[in-house]
C-alpha cells in the first residue's frame, strides 16, 4: 500500500491525529500531542479545528459520506449483483481502512456522528440488497455473516495488499451468502 504525504496543514493535523488516536486512544490523545507531533502550536491547531471532537468528525464524516453514496447508488441500480455490491463495499472500506481500525481499537470514536448506530443501518441495507428485505433467517444470518467478514477482513490484515485482500474476502463473502 502506498501512502501519500498530505499536502496542506490540515490534512497533516489529521494524519498525525488519526496515528495518535490509533496509537493511544482517542480519548487519551491531546490536541497540544497533536500539535507537538507536527511541531506547531496548539492554536495552529485551533485554527484548523475547533476541539478534538470536531477532528474526530473530520476523520469519520468523509467514511460516512462514502457509505452512505454506495448505498444510495446499489438502492437505486435496477438490477443486483452481489459480487459488484460486495467489490463496491470492500473498497470503500479499503478507502476508509484507517478510520475502520480506530473504530474497532478505540470503540469511544462510534460515539462520534452516532458511528454505532449508522453502522447497523448501513448492514441492514446491505443485507436487504444481498438478499431481498423479505429472505429468511438463513439468508440473512449468511449475509451478516458475509458483510461482517468483509469488514472485519479490512482490519485483521493492515499488511496484505488490497487487492488482494478484496479478492480473498469477496469470494469468502460470496460463498457464505451461498453456503
């Protein structure tokens, strides 16, 4: 996977805040940590951001758009292709990979943008495009199954390229959904 060095200050305040969080927390991460990290004040800071909070959201809100675009476009396609809608998933959450892994370390971020409950809805949606609003428990137990080994896949391995992790965890998802 290759990084890009961000460009302007405020891509690298959240750069250097998403490594903090993901290292010690959310919660136990300052805004003057953050700035010592960059080596700026902690009202370069401010100026950027208004609290740690609102550096939260900016991390979490482009995740949260990206959801909520694929759905919007799988809803409103006319036919339905499981292994396009599970591709389409598993790259936005491969865009989204690091803000996924300080979800799942730090479980204080899904209070941020109510995370926890966007997230459920988000699967149902999944769920009712994978296999019909309609299908029964056996169906959409798989689905559940499918979708949250998909995401879960994103964070369990940080180091297996994304192509092929998407590939991998495609045909697994595939094939519970059948199974």
């Amino acid at each position: 996977m290759a990084s890009r060095r961000p460009a302007g200050t405020k891509e690298r305040i959240q750069a250097a805040a998403l490594e903090l969080f993901a290292e010690q927390g959310v919660q136990r991460t300052s805004l003057q940590q953050i700035a010592d990290r960059l080596g700026l004040t902690k009202p370069a800071i401010y100026y950027h951001f208004a609290s740690r909070e609102d550096l939260v959201r900016s991390l979490v809100q482009p995740m949260i758009d990206a959801a909520e675009a694929l759905l919007a476009a799988q809803e409103a396609a006319p036919g339905r292709d499981p292994r396009a809608l599970l591709e389409a998933y598993v790259d936005m959450s491969m865009e989204h990979r690091a803000v996924t892994r300080l979800v799942v370390s730090d479980p204080a971020t899904l209070g941020y943008l109510d995370l926890a409950a966007r997230v459920v809805e988000w699967r149902r949606r999944v769920i009712a495009l994978l296999v019909g609003a309609d299908a029964d428990l056996a169906a959409q137990v798989r689905a559940v199954v499918a979708i949250g080994g998909l995401a879960d896949c994103t964070v369990m391995f940080p180091d297996v390229a994304d192509a092929d992790l998407k590939v991998a965890a495609v045909d697994a998802a595939l094939a519970t959904l059948h199974g």
